[in-house]
C-alpha cells in the first residue's frame, strides 16, 4: 500500500483536502456537498488513494481541484463513461462520479440511462440546481416550466426533466435524492450508494443564491420530508416512480426511492475474478499477431 505520511488514523475530514479553498459563491449549495462527501468517504475508511472522482464541467466540476483523490476532469457530459472505463481498468478502487444538472441531463442524459442500463458499480452525485450557472444563469433541463434566464427571458415553455422518474424507468438499481443543506444526511446516503453494488445515483437538491435565489434553502426547507420518517420502504419500483412525480414546488421526499440488487456489467466480464489492468504485467504481451492481416 502507498505510504501517505500526511494521513491521519483514523482517516479525518481534512485528510481530503486539497489545500485549495472552494471558489464557489457565497452560500453555494456545492460547500454542502463537498462536506457530505468528505464526510461520507471518513465512515467508509477510505483513504484518497483508493478512491477516484471523475468530473463533468460546471459548477460542480471545480470540486476537482478541492478533493484529495486520483481526479479526473472530463468534457461535458462525458463523465459517466470515464468513470465507467476508469471501474473496468481497476475494479478495486471505488469510483465516484460528480456532476451537475445540465452537464448530466442534457449532453450526459444517454450516457446517464446507458450507464444506468449496464449498471456500472460506481457512484453518480448530480449537483442539481435546476440552472446552468458556470455560465452565469441559462435554463438547463431541471428548470421549472416559466424560468426566466438569459436563454429564456420570457420564460422557459419545456416541460422540466424527471432524473428520478427517469433512472426508475431505465432501471436503476440505487436511487435516491439529498439535501445540500442536510449535511449528515447526505452523507448516509452518499455511504449507502458507494456500498450498493451496482449503479449509485444521487441526486441533490442543491441551492444557487446567485443565479436560482427562489429556491433557497428555506425554499427547501419547507417542502422537504424524509421517506424513512413514513416508514417507506424502497423494494418497490412502481411506488418509486410515483413517488418520484412529486412536484417538487409542492413536496420534496429526501433518502433512497429504490433499491435492489442486479448483476452489475463487472460480474458480466468477471472482473472481481482478475487482477485489475493496471495491476497486470505487459511484459509477456505479444501484438504481434495483431499485425499479420495487414502483411
């Protein structure tokens, strides 16, 4: 194992920083997520050099330069399937995916449900604050239907997307919905979905008092509930979707909508059974053979 003198044990919080304080605005929703996460990691006892995140673009891709990990910073969109490579190449570390609304549910929304479909073990935390705000303000697919932006300044006519009703509908086998402003509850979930074999997505209702001020935390606040305080219990898909059509102007369930578990797309190739890639040895590889037909 790496030695990491700069450690601590047991693993604390400040053990994932960086160094590099957060450029985030004033009151951003993404200071909750960062916390939950570091947070989530200390209970899983799991030191950065065994974890990955891969980022999209936005908002929510600056954490690359905040977390203590190996960190990827990916295009646009683009993502899931990094993350996905990055699972095949190495089994054993635990790949963690972070994106935002816009950069996973507009050019990343086929990869969303492909991954979704495969069932990939890695875990998907989506910034959703229902605004393209890296880009100062323009209505992304989560925005309410009448949103005002520099995009739509008479106010958006689409109909805004579902990520929960949609990873229902392709089959997820984790779905849940977090609070920015419910640190340690976001932080069980984010440990509950890493230790989930399968596909972990989660998605977090995530405040941006610069660009989307109408839905503050006290917004939140007074429309969020917990499914585990009704005694809900997430085996059942059908009651996941309809939960899942909640309008969130009225009610927002926070915790896990659904769970079950699948053969994830590793068991299909074998993996757990290998040596991970980048473990293996390419001193006896011969591509030689790969050659011949063009001969």
């Amino acid at each position: 194992m790496p030695y990491h003198p700069e450690l601590t044990n047991p693993l604390k919080v400040e053990d994932f920083n960086t160094g590099v304080f957060p450029t985030w605005c004033p009151g951003c929703g993404d200071f909750g997520i960062w916390a939950a996460l570091k947070n989530a990691l200390v209970k899983l006892n799991l030191p950065p050099h065994k974890v990955v995140l891969v980022f999209g673009i936005g908002c929510s891709g600056n954490f690359n330069n905040f977390g203590k990990a190996y960190v990827f910073h990916g295009l646009h969109g683009r993502a899931l399937p990094v993350g996905a490579g990055v699972k095949l190449a190495n089994h054993e570390l635990d790949v963690i995916v972070i994106g935002g609304d816009g950069d996973g549910y507009a050019e990343g929304l086929n990869h969303f449900i492909q991954t979704i479909r495969s069932n990939v073990n890695l875990t998907y935390i989506v910034h959703d604050n229902h605004v393209y705000s890296l880009t100062t303000g323009q209505a992304s697919p989560t925005s309410p239907t009448g949103f005002k932006s520099k995009t739509t300044p008479t106010g958006a006519f689409e109909y805004p997307f579902n990520p929960l009703a949609m990873a229902v509908s392709a089959g997820g086998s984790f779905i849940a919905r977090g609070f920015a402003g419910d640190i340690p509850h976001l932080a069980d979930l984010i440990v509950a979905g890493v230790r989930h074999k399968g596909f972990s997505f989660i998605d977090v209702m995530q405040p941006c008092p610069t660009f989307n001020p109408e839905l503050s935390y006290d917004w939140y606040r007074k429309r969020i509930y917990k499914l585990e305080t009704e005694g809900y219990a997430p085996d059942n898909r059908f009651k996941a979707w309809e939960k899942a059509q909640e309008p969130i102007s009225e009610k927002n369930a926070l915790g896990v909508f659904y769970q079950e578990e699948r053969p994830t797309l590793e068991d299909y190739y074998s993996l757990p059974q290998r040596k991970p890639q980048a473990q293996r040895s390419l001193d006896k590889i011969d591509i030689n053979p790969l050659f011949e037909p063009y001969k």
